[in-house]
C-alpha cells in the first residue's frame, strides 16, 4: 500500500473521539496534525498522537505533511474550511452536513475539481451492515417492487446530554440539516436520487435550557425549525415520507421502513452502522430477522474517510463523495423550502447510488474497493 495517507484535522469536539478510534494505530491512516480553536485541547489530543503535532488552523491547511483534511468544524464552519483546504491543494473529508447553503456546497465542489483533489463526507453509517443489507434484499427484489418508505427521528433535542448545543438551533442546525443527512442519505442508498419535496414545519420552543456541562442551566435562543414533516418524491417514483423532529420524547416506529408490493422491511437507526434488518409479509405473519449480507463489518465512524483513501488511491468514487452530499443537502434545503413556503420544491440535483458495499471488513476499507 505505500506510505500511510496523512491526515490533519481540524475540530476536536465530541465527535472527533469517536473517529480517532477507528483511525489512530490503522496502517493505512497516518494523523500528522491535530487544530482547534481552543489550543489546550489540540495540545491535549497531539499527546496522545505519537505522529500528530498541534498546530493552528491555518497552520494545518497549510501543512505539507497533511494530505486530507478531516473536517470536524461546527455546520456553519465547514465550507469555510473545506475552502481553505482546497486552496492549499488537500483533499477534504468533512462531517456531515457538506455545506448549510447550496451555494457553498456547490462552490466547494467546483473548487475541488480546478485543484484536482477529492471531497467526501459523512455521514458513513450507511456503510454499514444495517443499510447495505436492507439495500441488498430491495435489489434482491425480496420484496418485490418498491412503492413508498417511511423515516422518523424523534427526540426532544441534544440540550438535555451536549454541553454547547447552541448550534443545533440556530441556521445549520434543526433536526433537517442535524439528523437529516442519516435518513436521507439511506432513502437514496436504498431508493435512488429525489426528485422533488413538499414539506411543513413548526418550533414549539423559542428558547432551550442546557442541561449538562459547566452551562447546565443556562438558556439558548431557538432561530430554527424543530419539527418538519414532508414527503420526497424518488425519481423512480416512490414516496417517502420523513418526520424530523426536536420536540417530542419519543417515539415506537422504525426508523425506516421500505413497503413494496409483496412485503415490507424495517430498517435499524440510520445513525448506527449496524441493527437488526426485519421482513414480514402480511400483518398476519411475524417480521423475520434477514441475516446481516452485505456492507462493513464492526464499522464505526471513520469508516468512510477509509473508504475515501482507498478511492483516492484507486482513481475511482467514493461512496461517501461530494456530489452524494451535494444531493442529500439540496433535499434537506429543498424540505426546509418547502415547510416555510408551502409549495412544492424541485431539487436541482441528483446523484447515483453508490455500489453497495460486499460484506467485509471494516479494516478493508482503506484497503482496496469493496
């Protein structure tokens, strides 16, 4: 395989422990360099990287020893930096969403093809064996021609576990542009592109108490949606309908559920890689647990900037690439749209579904195409 692949990257908030265990000690990944905001916390995780030093941010971009950033910023940071990384010629792997705007997302793409470098972004759950089955028994035709799904996410906000979730709710933020990308991105995996949405939504609360961390108590203002209902139209015709919501405390549906003409299918949480695949065919009859058959293996976050690597090395697509997340934005916009005008939205984009991912190893990822 050559030298390790180098990474710096940029943001050291919650999310960055979880991809640190999948990348740290992977001999294909090397972390070089490490940059926050706040100094001590780079400092603190470069101590623990043998290989990685702490530096600025821009100091990272810069980096000649840094060959893809991993973009772990805030929604409201990342074309920003992704920007600024492909100027100084990286690569760009970023946490989902791609870009709170389509013209930033867009211009991202653009600037990535005139510097010839790769843009990729989360979310990677959908690598999966949870998703990759369910995709592998609609192919399959088990159930026989698809007609309509559903996706729900309800909870009642991360105020009450995340010590500064002031982000979620102002723009780039809401339940849409927060939780949207594992459910939308899954409805494409498993239905192909949208065509079209209409939508509506409410906000119950105007302002959010935090109930964790140094700020436990402490109020922050609500400037988005926290509750959006809507339907997408599937260029092959099938309907999905989404909730997507901050306000509630629960909920016992499926997380996804895919219904065609001779049975329907429930798909596990979109933001787990993993979970039981279920089928019935009639109310009448037990759902049945399909056997996991395809996608990654003990996969956990970082799994797709793996796969990324890979298909640098490779010349090919990735899976979790910029046109994929360029689309799933242009629906989650396109369904905010819609909920404050009322009318039916047409997305400007599509995308093609990603090959599904043969059952394997999550170590394979960085390895070879799966």
């Amino acid at each position: 395989m050559g030298q390790p692949h180098r990474v710096g990257i940029v943001g050291l908030g919650s999310i960055s422990g979880a991809y640190l265990e999948t990348l740290v000690g992977h001999p294909d990944v090397a972390i070089t360099a490490v940059a926050d905001l706040d100094e001590r916390r780079a400092a603190a995780v470069a101590e623990r990287l043998p290989e990685a030093r702490a530096l600025s941010v821009q100091e990272l971009l810069a980096d000649e020893e840094v060959d893809t950033v991993l973009n772990l910023t805030i929604p409201a940071a990342h074309a920003e930096i992704a920007l600024a990384a492909i100027a100084h010629g990286k690569n760009v792997f970023g946490e989902k969403p791609l870009a709170i705007t389509m013209a930033d997302g867009r211009a991202i793409l653009e600037a990535a093809r005139r510097a010839g470098v790769a843009v990729g972004s989360a979310p990677d759950t959908v690598l999966g064996t949870g998703v990759q089955t369910a995709r592998a028994v609609i192919d399959g035709g088990a159930i026989g021609r698809p007609l309509s799904a559903t996706a729900t996410m309800v909870t009642p906000g991360h105020e009450a576990w995340h010590p500064n979730p002031d982000f979620y709710y102002v723009t780039g933020g809401g339940p849409v542009l927060d939780m949207g990308p594992y459910y939308i991105s899954s409805l494409v995996h498993l239905l192909g592109p949208v065509r079209s949405v209409i939508a509506a939504g409410s906000s119950l609360r105007t302002q959010r108490t935090i109930g964790s961390g140094q700020r436990a108590g402490e109020r922050v203002p609500v400037t988005v949606l926290t509750h959006v209902s809507g339907v997408l139209e599937h260029e092959s015709g099938v309907l999905s309908t989404l909730t997507m919501s901050f306000d509630a405390a629960a909920t016992r549906s499926s997380p996804i559920e895919v219904h065609g003409e001779l049975a329907s299918l429930s798909v596990p949480d979109p933001n787990q890689f993993s979970g039981d695949v279920s089928m019935t065919n009639s109310s009448d009859t037990p759902w049945t647990v399909i056997e996991p058959s395809a996608g990654y293996v003990d996969a956990a976050r970082g799994v797709g900037l793996l796969e990324f690597i890979a298909s640098i090395r490779e010349g090919r697509t990735a899976r979790a690439d910029g046109d994929f997340a360029l689309h799933t934005l242009d629906a989650m916009l396109a369904l905010l749209e819609s909920a404050h005008s009322g009318e039916r939205v047409r997305l400007t984009t599509s995308a093609t579904r990603p090959k599904l991912v043969r059952m394997s190893s999550a170590c394979d990822a960085a390895s070879a195409e799966v």
